[in-house]
C-alpha cells in the first residue's frame, strides 16, 4: 500500500508539471483520479504493457470516457512501462503523441479508442465487454466517466442496455466530484440520487471514497468478485477535484486551467518527490 500511495503521489506531481509545461490542460479531476488510475493499473487489473495489443486479449481492458483528464491517464500509462516517461514532456505540444484528449491515430500504446467528446464510453467499454464474452474471454473491462459527463444522452441508452444484455464482466466508475466546467453538477444539471437510478436499471451499485487508497483497492477487488451474475457493476467513486493542491481541491474553475510558475512550485512542496522521479 506504502508503494501505491507513492505512485499516486508521483502521477499528481507529473500531472500538474505537464499541465504547466504546455499552459493547457484539466488538472483537476486528473488530480482527483489518481488514486483510482494507481490502483486499476498497478494492482487490480490483469494487463500487458508490452507488446501492445490493441485487440487486448486474455487480459483485461480500460476504457477512459471522459478523455480531458488525460494527464493522468498518460502518465499512469508511462509508469506502467507503456511508453518512456520522458515522453510526458511532449503533453499538448505540436507533433506528440500526448494530445489533449487521448486519440488512437496517434499510436501510444495503452490508448483503445479516442476519447472527449464526452458520453460515448459506456458504449464502447460495453461493446468491448460483449466481444470478450463471444470470444470466451474470461477477463473484465473497466471504465471511468465523469458525473457532469452523465448530463449526456447516449450514456442513458448504454445503462438501459447493459443490464438488459447481462453484461456481467462490466465494470464502470463514476467519478462524482460534482463539479464540471461551468460550476457544480448541482447548479448545472442536477443528477438526483445515482444509486436508485442505476439500481432501477438493473445495475450492481457499489460505493467507495476515491480517494481512499485502501477502500479503492478493497472495493474494486469486490466488483471483480461480483461479476458473472447477470448484472453489470457501477462503482459511484466520490473524490475531491484537485486532491493533493490544497488550492485546487473542490474549486470547479480548476477543470481546466494551467498553474502558474508560482502555483506550480507550491504544489510541488505539497506532493513530495518519490523514488520514481520526474520525467
């Protein structure tokens, strides 16, 4: 556990430097999904870094819907040897492969579909999930959607979908910070009680504090244990946008802004540097 919590600590630092190093970027709920990226990727979740595969056989898959927290994403990735670290430092600049939402034309390993235009990866983790289950692939696929991205129609079709299809080796996270670009989900558009909803629809609904290393881990390992009894898995994850940046934490205005220098340097105080380093 020591070990996982500094990884996380590793992606937060790597996540609010390449935010700054290119002036653009989401750090907040890039910050808040740490922990959760740390523990699919480096403790729960059956996976080969290399070679990549994109038809990701015998092994299980993830899919990030809601694309803008990329950051994280990619140096999750990184540190799961997918690509070199250093390569973190082409995020948003001309000729990378980082873009600012993960795209396939690119060729980074680790990414299976582009992602950002927000509402389509429910869909596509489903669709992922019922090929594994022609194919009798016994292993499972993840995602991660933000709660503002469930304001988004199709997301609604694809809930509907997956209990009807028994889409049992599902598991989806929702990252409930409440915020969103424009203000709070509340203010926006508010979603109600998310349990009862996804409960009418037919799914599992589990809990857990995302930010939380132990419980995420712990509640991730019982939705794996919970699959192959006809229903599919939603986990309604609360975490604090921008954990780790006492200034970032629980402001929306931090959905997508860059810290500046000064900002930068006290943020880093606040996440010490580990044995992995920075890239």
């Amino acid at each position: 556990m020591p070990q996982l919590k500094d990884i996380a600590t590793q992606i937060r630092r790597d996540i609010v430097r390449m935010v700054h190093g290119c002036q653009s970027g989401h750090p907040g709920g890039s910050l808040g999904c740490a922990d959760f990226f740390t523990a699919l990727y480096f403790k729960v979740m059956q996976h080969k870094p290399q070679p990549f595969d994109m038809d990701g056989g015998d092994q299980d898959l993830f899919f990030l819907s809601n694309g803008h927290i990329s950051p994280v994403f990619y140096s999750t990735l990184a540190h799961a040897g997918y690509f070199p670290k250093e390569e973190l430092a082409t995020f948003r600049k001309l000729n990378s492969r980082l873009q600012g939402h993960p795209t396939t034309h690119e060729h980074l390993p680790g990414v299976r579909v582009a992602s950002g235009s927000l509402g389509q990866g429910m869909s596509v983790a489903i669709g992922a999930a019922l090929t594994k289950k022609l194919n009798n692939d016994d292993r499972f696929v993840f995602s991660l959607h933000g709660d503002g991205e469930l304001e988004e129609g199709q997301n609604w079709e694809a809930i509907m979908f997956a209990p009807h299809h028994k889409v049992d080796n599902l598991i989806v996270t929702i990252d409930w910070n409440g915020q969103q670009i424009d203000g709070t989900v509340e203010d926006v558009a508010g979603l109600g009680d998310l349990e009862p909803k996804f409960a009418s629809f037919g799914w599992k609904v589990l809990h857990m504090d995302g930010n939380n290393m132990d419980e995420v881990v712990a509640t991730l390992e019982k939705a794996i244990s919970l699959t192959g009894k006809g229903q599919p898995i939603v986990i309604l994850m609360k975490t604090v946008m921008g954990k780790g940046v006492d200034f970032m934490e629980g402001h929306h205005e931090w959905h997508g802004i860059a810290p500046s220098d000064e900002q930068l340097a006290k943020a880093l105080t606040q996440l010490p540097a580990t044995e992995l380093g920075d890239y």
